[in-house]
C-alpha cells in the first residue's frame, strides 16, 4: 500500500504561519504531479494547490497570495508554506499524488491545521 505520509500541522494563531511536509515514495514522487486539497467536516475536500513534475505550480485563487507549494527531488517531499494564516483556513490538509503515466491518485492520512486564538 503506498503511503504518502504528512506532518506539519497544529494549532497556530491568525497571522500565522505553518508548512506541511509530505514524504513520497520515490517511484510515485518522480513520476507524479503533487498536490494539497484540504476539508472541512461537513464540506467537499477542496483544491489548495498542485505542483507538476517540472516543478510548475497552481493555486486556487482564494489561496495563491498566501501559499506556496514546493518540491525537493532529493528528499522526495512536497511542501506548503502556508503564510497569513486565517480562522477560515482550519482544515484536514491531505497530500496527493497523480501518476501522469498511469494515472493512478493517492491520498496521505491529513494532518490537521487550526488557526484558532
């Protein structure tokens, strides 16, 4: 079973600042786009931002100002240095991975962020 594992997460207050780590297995990192969604109980999970295997970002819009998604080939991670951090913003943040070849998804635990004073 592939594992694409988190960390980062916690309790941080408005204004904040946080970045989540995915560790990747490297068959899956070279070959995939990565990514971050993020859910609310209750709500769909939502599109935060991806990342190509060249490197090539995308934000969604409410989110592109104020994070920024990052990988290091050598360590096979992917990153979101997540900065101004609102109330709004607590969420489970899930780690992705689509295989561009296969196009086969997989999906990290979540780590959970709260922004809370």
């Amino acid at each position: 079973q592939v594992q694409l594992v988190e960390s980062g997460g916690g309790l941080v207050q408005p204004g904040g600042s946080l970045r989540l780590s995915c560790a990747v297995p490297r068959s899956i990192f070279v070959t995939s786009t990565m990514g971050w969604y993020r859910q609310v109980p209750g709500e769909q999970r939502e599109l935060v931002a991806t990342i190509t295997t060249v490197g090539s970002p995308n934000y969604a819009d409410s989110m592109k100002d104020r994070f920024t998604i990052s990988r290091a080939t050598a360590v096979n991670k992917v990153y979101l240095q997540m900065n101004s951090l609102q109330p709004e913003d607590t969420a489970v943040y899930y780690c992705y991975a689509r295989r561009v070849d296969i196009g086969t998804n997989y999906w990290g635990q979540g780590t959970q962020v709260t922004v809370s004073s």
